[in-house]
C-alpha cells in the first residue's frame, strides 16, 4: 500500500483538514486517493482520518485499509460517498506523517561518512564501526512536496541530503535487531535539508546539529508498506536491506545516485541502539543518512561540483526506486 496524507481541492467541512489516504496509481479513471476514513466507514471497519491513530490501531488497521484497498481496486464505484474516491489532481499530497511523534536521523553509510572526512583532512573515525549513530532533529518542521520556504541564512550554503526513512508500526523498547524490522510500518523518501553555513558554525561547540537543520526536513510522497518492496529485499542476520536506486536532482540534472542496500549498518541495527533503554512509538520516523554522493556539501569536496549551492527558486527532486519522487522548490520568506 501507499499512504498519503493529502489536503483536497474540493472538499468542504470536515473534508477540509488535512486526511489519511491509499494512492492508487494507473487505475481505470487514472491515479486515485481513497479516503480511508470514508471509504472503510461503508466497508463497515471505521479506521481514523489521521495517520498517527492508525499506525497506534497496529496490524488489525493495516488489514483494515487493505480490504478497502482491494474493494477499491476491484469495484470502481463501490463508495456512495463523493469524498471516499477522489482523483489525484484534486488533492495536494502533503508529508505522510506531517507531524511525526519523534524524529531522529542515522549516519549509516560509510561512503558518505569516508567522503565527507576525507574532504575535511582528517582520517575515518573508527566508532563509526562499533556502533550505528542518529541525532535528533525538529519532528515540527516537517514538509512534504512542494515549496519549502527558508530565512535568508539558511541560503548560506543550502544543501539537500538524499535519504530513506522508515516509520515505526508498533510500540516497542529494548528491541533487538533480530526482531527489528517488524517494528517498520513503511518506507518513504527522506531530504535532510541542511544549511551548512549554520551546522558548521554550531558544531564547533561540540552540539549540534540544531539550527543548521531544524528549518525543514521533507519526507514524502508516500508511506510504502514492506509488502511492495518484496523483491527488492536482501535478508541478513543484521537485518533487512533493499536493493533500490537512489537519486538527486537539481533543477532537472541529476548530481547524485546510490542505492539503499549499500547501508553499512540496516535499520534494524539503528532500531537496536535508537530503542536500548527507550521506548519507540507508532508514527516515529528515522532517517537512513545521506547516501554516498548524496548531498552538495561531498560532492562540492570531491571536486564532482564546483562550490554548488541550492539557491531560491531551486527545485531538487529526490526519488527512490518503488517509494516515488519527492520534489521540492526552494522559496524565500516575505
């Protein structure tokens, strides 16, 4: 399944808030948003018009959605309600969870890691093997497609970050990494945006990164449950890894391509350290890291580019093979 969370063009009174839908692309009357609120309240398994509740329903939710996605698919006017079908250029597709419980980010590629400190003149730092890394970021400032407005500092050295990001499924603590992935509801596109002027300033006290991150960081355009990714997935005893291609785009030419199996450590192993001691909720995101080649600040060291920035009026698309593309045009604000 793919899950949006969406704003539509059309609706009026409670159908105008933000709402919890399944994309269905290439149907008969061309891609749709079913409105899962609406349409499984006619099935007769009511689930909630938001996407945090229905990841706290767990598996029975999950079930749920999948009789409406089926009933759907299958019986092109199956809902009386108009709001339940609704044509995907009559809606706005907004982050899928635009306000996630907590937010933390890895660092799980070694690539990016190398590149990044071989630039910096300094030599790869050995607890990079001992144990995976993440850093909390502003779980308020999420955005999905579309304009990403900035202050005038953050175009100081503004730069994407090509990422994965899986969203928890199910209340856990202590979790081992054997017992990991079942804790994931879905994957999605993540871009850490980050204005590197402000992350490098802070970081010089030893905090950080705060304000050189909490601006923006876009996830989107969906929620793809794991059952799509099928024949992609790599098993291992340290967890799940998929084999999908990942690029970036600025403005139309791509600069940056890796691929989400290179993760030297999995989501899983991230889920082991990040939940140790901690409890993990339903609608928790975490971030894979920047990809190798995966952002302007390697990429301007590896002399790939040539002190490339992201300007306003920029547009960056980021897109994962299976998980779509996630496009976002930099504004500045009035």
């Amino acid at each position: 399944m793919k899950l949006v969370t969406y704003l539509s063009h059309t609706s009026v009174d409670d159908h105008d808030a933000p709402r919890l839908g399944l994309l269905l692309l290439g149907g008969p009357s061309g891609d749709e948003v079913i409105d899962l609120e609406t349409a499984s309240s006619e099935l007769a398994t009511p689930l909630p018009h938001d996407i945090l509740p229905f990841l706290h329903l767990g598996e029975p939710a999950m079930l749920a959605a999948r009789k409406v996605e089926t009933s759907a698919q299958e019986h092109a006017h199956l809902f009386r309600d108009k709001n339940a079908r609704l044509p995907r250029t009559s809606v706005t597709l907004l982050a899928p969870v635009p306000r996630p419980a907590s937010m933390r980010d890895g660092y799980a590629f070694r690539q990016h890691v190398e590149a990044a400190r071989r630039n910096r003149g300094v030599e790869m730092i050995p607890e990079f093997d001992q144990f995976p890394v993440f850093y909390f970021t502003n779980h308020q400032a999420v955005i999905g497609p579309g304009p990403m407005e900035v202050m005038p500092e953050h175009l100081n050295r503004l730069d994407y970050e090509l990422e994965a990001a899986i969203v928890i499924g199910k209340e856990g603590r202590t979790i081992k990494a054997a017992d990991a992935d079942g804790y994931i509801a879905g994957y999605t596109i993540m871009n850490d945006w980050s204005a590197r002027a402000l992350q490098m300033e802070e970081m010089k006290l030893s905090l950080g990164p705060a304000k050189g991150k909490d601006f923006a960081t876009a996830i989107g355009p969906w929620l793809v449950t794991k059952d799509e990714l099928a024949n992609k997935r790599i098993p291992s005893e340290q967890g799940e890894r998929y084999d999908l291609t990942m690029t970036a785009s600025l403005n139309g030419k791509e600069l940056s391509r890796g691929n989400l199996k290179d993760m030297t450590w999995t989501f899983a192993q991230i889920i082991e350290r990040a939940s140790y001691g901690v409890t993990l909720y339903p609608g928790d995101v975490i971030g894979s890291g920047t990809v190798g080649t995966g952002c302007l600040l390697e990429l301007n060291g590896s002399k790939v580019t040539d002190n490339l920035w992201v300007k306003a009026g920029d547009t960056v698309t980021c897109a994962i093979d299976l998980l779509g593309e996630l496009t976002n045009t930099v504004v500045l604000a009035r």
